[in-house]
C-alpha cells in the first residue's frame, strides 16, 4: 500500500528554518519526480519545489527561490525541504507528493498539481512576524 507522509512542521519566527521530510512506502521514490506543495485555508495548492527521480534536476517557485532548497535520498526512500528565511507569508500547510509520470523536474510545467497522484496528508508550518 502507498504512503506518503510529511513531517517537521512547526512553527517558527520570521526569518528562522525547518526542514520537513517526505517518507515513502509501498513504492520507490527513485522513479519519480517528487513535488512539495503549499495550501492556505480559502486557496488554491500552489506549486512549491520539485526534484528529478535521478537526474539531479530541481525547480522552484519563484517565491521560494533562494531560500528553500528540495533534496532526496532515494536510497532512504526520503525527501526533504530545507526552509530558510522563513517569511509570514510561507505559512501553509505544505505537501509532498510523486508523479508516477514523470522522472524530472526541470521546469515548473512539471510541477503541476494535478500530475501528482501520490499525496501525504500534510504538515502545517506557521511563520511568526
């Protein structure tokens, strides 16, 4: 069976970090690109950073770019998203995800919500100012 759980959410001041990781099971993370992604009460889950299955490619949201870094272990079968200089406006609860369609992530057409099928349930950060 599939799970994908998200952990090491928190809450944080205003330009402090947190590092959440994306556990897998049931399946390989190394064939998949993986994707994190945000959700704010009343909006839309945007796009945040995503990371090939093998081939070292990354993609971020412009948002994030420069602060948040996405990185794997396919031999733990982990992701993980280093968040630095956290900002007010990052709280959400952020998720992980994998499309079983795709291999890379080079662009943010590949980090398309609705092309990931593998979700965890979340993990909520909040940004104190």
């Amino acid at each position: 069976q599939v799970h994908v759980v998200e952990s090491g959410g928190g809450s944080v001041q205003s330009g402090g970090s947190l590092r959440l990781s994306c556990a897998a099971s049931g399946f390989f993370l190394e064939y998949y690109a993986i994707g994190w992604f945000r959700q704010t009460p009343g909006k839309e889950r945007e796009a945040v950073a995503c990371t090939g299955a093998k081939d070292g490619s990354t993609t971020y949201a412009e948002s994030v770019k420069g602060r948040f870094t996405v990185s794997r272990d396919n031999a733990k079968n982990t992701a993980w998203l280093q968040m630095d200089s956290l900002k007010s406006e990052d709280t959400a609860t952020y998720y992980c995800a994998a499309n079983t369609l795709r291999t890379s992530c080079r662009n943010l057409n590949h980090l398309v919500v609705h092309e990931y099928n593998y979700w965890g349930q979340g993990t909520r950060v909040t940004v104190s100012s």
